[in-house]
C-alpha cells in the first residue's frame, strides 16, 4: 500500500516539472526576423506634405505591414506606385497591425533580373569547379582508347596419336 503511494506521488511532481518546463518560454517576446514581402507601398501624408503612415499591401492574402518611419522606410515613398520587393525585419504585431522595418526595398522587375542573374552566376561557378574536379591529375589512357591486347602463349598441339598394334 505504501509503495503505490510512493510511485503516485513521484508521477505526479514528474506531471508537474513537465509542465512548469514546457510553459517557460511562453511569455518570452520572439526574436525579429528577416523578411522578403513583395507588395506596393501606401503612403499616408498631412496636409503639408509630411508622411503620417506608410504600408505594405502584399498580394499574399492581403497582408498589410506598416512601415517604421526611419530613413530607410521613407525611402519606399519615394518609389512610386510600383510592385516592391522589400527586405526587413518583423518586429511583430501591434494589437492587430504587422510592423516592418526596412533593410532594403528595390522595384520588384529589378529584383527578379538580380536574382536570375546571381542564379546564372552561380550555375556557372558550379560547372566550372564540376570541371576542374573532372581534370585527370595523373595521366591515364583515354576511355576510347582500349589497351593493347596481351599475347597469350599458343595452345599445344595436340599429341600424335599412338600406332596401332
């Protein structure tokens, strides 16, 4: 009786350490992560002319980000109406609002022509060091090239036969 007492009570405070450990880092705020959201800028400006609010339409189900107002982030006003392609951080929600700060924003047609480019670049330093592993480092008889056949010893002849008697 007292041992299933024992065993109980060591079940539950191992019950209770597991769930005091799991919950640690629920209150914990995350860490900021870097971004790529494609959309247009929305500028929102005072009557004289100063920026109140700059957001990020994205095409992906309609997501806005609202922009820090920093240098970096009213550069994107500047931009025009054009499809964007912005890098940044995400700070995160505020209250129902998603928050980016810029890192770098460029027009998205000059963005795919950079990354088509760095791809090419990429499969052509690729090739070039396949090739350079290919190279013989000794020297070897080409594949076509079929070595020369061995002589091989004639075969005996066979033995006279025997007369008869």
């Amino acid at each position: 009786m007292m041992t299933g007492v024992r065993v109980s009570m060591c079940l539950v405070a191992a019950m209770v350490t597991v769930g005091l450990l799991s919950g640690c880092d629920k209150g914990a705020p995350k860490p900021p992560e870097e971004r790529l959201v494609y959309g247009k800028a929305v500028v929102e400006k005072a009557p004289d002319g100063t920026i109140k609010s700059i957001r990020l339409e994205t095409r992906k189900r309609g997501r806005v980000y609202h922009i820090t107002l920093d240098e970096k982030g009213k550069q994107l006003a500047e931009m025009g109406d054009k499809s964007l392609a912005v890098k940044g951080t995400y700070i995160g929600r505020k209250g129902e609002d998603r928050w980016l700060t810029v890192i770098e924003a460029v027009d998205e047609e000059t963005f795919r022509a950079n990354k088509k480019k760095a791809a090419e670049e990429r499969k052509a330093a690729e090739e070039k060091a396949a090739g350079e592993k290919k190279a013989p480092t000794d020297k070897k008889a080409p594949a076509d090239e079929k070595p020369a056949a061995k002589e091989q010893p004639a075969e005996p002849k066979e033995a006279p036969a025997p007369a008869p008697k």
